[in-house]
C-alpha cells in the first residue's frame, strides 16, 4: 500500500445496472491507486445486479481495504441510494460512480495529486469522457461538456453559486469530495429531491461557502443514455423534483437579488 496517503472510497450506485456494473466495478479495480474502499449500494433492482456484483467482489476483495455491498428492500431512489453508500465510507476522500460509468485508470491517483497541491480543497472537479449514443451526438456532447468546464473553472464562487442556480453544468461523475463533508452535513443529498442528487446538493455548498479546484484533466467516462438513476426521466416522480427544485432556487434567486438591491442603496 502507498504510505502517507489517505484511503478512499469508492461508493459504486446501481440501479438495474447488471449490463454494465461488471465494467465499471473492473474500473475501479484497475486503478493505479492502491489504497480504495469499495462501496456497493443498490436500489433495490428488479434484475441480477446485486448477485453479479456479489460474485464479482469475492472474486476481487483483496484488492481492496475493505468491501461492502448495501441492499435495501425498496427502491427509495438515488439521493437515499447515494447517501447510505456514504454513510458507511471511513476513506478520507469519497469518489462516488454510478453503476454505468468508468473510473479511468489513473482518475484517483490524479485526483489525490491535486489533493496534495491544494491542501485547503474539500471538492476537486475534474474532466469528462463520453461513451456510448451516437457518435455524431457523442462528439457534440463531448465539445459542450469541454466548453462547459472551462467556463466554470474561470467563474468566481459568487459567479459559479448564480450560474448553478440557473441550471447544474457541474459534472457529477467526475466530483471528488472530502469526506469532512459528510462528517459535517450527516447526509450531503437532500432525499426530499429522490431522483436528483446533484444539483441540490451543489446549491448548498456553494451557499454555505464551500468552493472546488478545478482540475484539468478527465478522470471519468460517462455513458451517455445510462441508467443510473431509479425512474424513466420522463416520469411523474422526476417531473416533481425538478418542480421542488424549480421553487427552491427561485426563493434563493428572490432574495440574492433583494439583497443586492440593498446593498446599492447603502
């Protein structure tokens, strides 16, 4: 194991995701990193994902610190899903990925190096790869989401807070995070939002101050059309979410704004 280095765990969210978990828990295995905790929660999936990764983890276990898979008997959907793999996490640095993506071979040694270049950082982001779709649309994706970062890597924290206000560019799988985080917050994702973990979640931490590194380089392959939540997203469930988080920011938005319109009176 690598010394003076912190361990870090890697909570592995599936859903229905027996097709593609296998890749993505080889991924996490292939790592040029040494020292990872492997965390499995499943939501409840109505195929074979929870007895593939079984197999998969007594033939891999000591790879790893120490493994773990978390079943539950509902399916409670992907913010609770998220935060029970995290409440059991003892790493120093948490890299969560859903059970339909890739961890690019040198994505936590890369991402634990720019750790130790900004000592004072509880939130690195870093770069996407695409996978899967067409490959027109995939080439497209793949330029938006490029142009995407470097925007938000050059925004102040007040400019990034109103520009995810106005809509979540950050990347999701490719955020990693202190887990002082989750020591602080008990649960980082609001479960009242069941299918949308991220955005809520980017909207408080940016309020109460916390502010990422920005890294330069792609860490995570995302697969386009994957199914790594709990619902179609053309459900009524999602549908409410996005309606809940529709009236949060704009109560945020209101009183930014009522307060700015102080401030130029003062």
């Amino acid at each position: 194991m690598e010394t003076n280095l912190p361990l870090v765990s890697v909570p592995v969210i599936t859903y229905n995701s027996s097709k593609t978990v296998i890749e993505t828990l080889d991924s996490v295995s292939n790592q040029t990193y040494s020292d990872i905790e492997l965390i499995v929660s499943d939501d409840c999936s109505t195929d074979n994902t929870v007895e593939v990764c079984r197999e998969w983890v007594e033939k891999h276990k000591e790879r790893f610190v120490r493994t773990k898979i978390l079943v539950t008997e509902r399916n409670t959907g992907v913010a609770a899903n998220l935060n029970r793999a995290e409440s059991v996490c003892k790493g120093g640095w948490v890299k969560p990925i859903a059970g339909d993506d890739l961890l690019l071979p040198n994505c936590i040694k890369d991402l634990v190096d720019c750790v130790g270049t900004h000592p004072k950082a509880l939130i690195i982001i870093g770069q996407m790869q695409v996978m899967g779709g067409d490959e027109d649309f995939r080439n497209s994706f793949y330029k938006v989401l490029k142009r995407n970062f470097e925007q938000l890597s050059q925004l102040s924290h007040e400019e990034l807070y109103e520009r995810v206000l106005e809509g979540n560019g950050i990347p999701a799988p490719a955020v990693f995070y202190s887990k002082t985080l989750l020591d602080r917050y008990g649960k980082l994702n609001d479960e009242r939002i069941v299918f949308i973990e991220d955005w809520p979640k980017w909207i408080k931490l940016l309020r109460d101050g916390f502010f990422p590194v920005f890294l330069d380089k792609e860490v995570v392959r995302y697969r386009l059309g994957g199914i790594s939540g709990s619902v179609v997203w053309d459900s009524l469930a999602l549908y409410k979410d996005k309606r809940r988080i529709f009236f949060t920011i704009n109560g945020i938005i209101s009183t930014i704004r009522i307060k700015k319109c102080l401030l130029k009176k003062l």
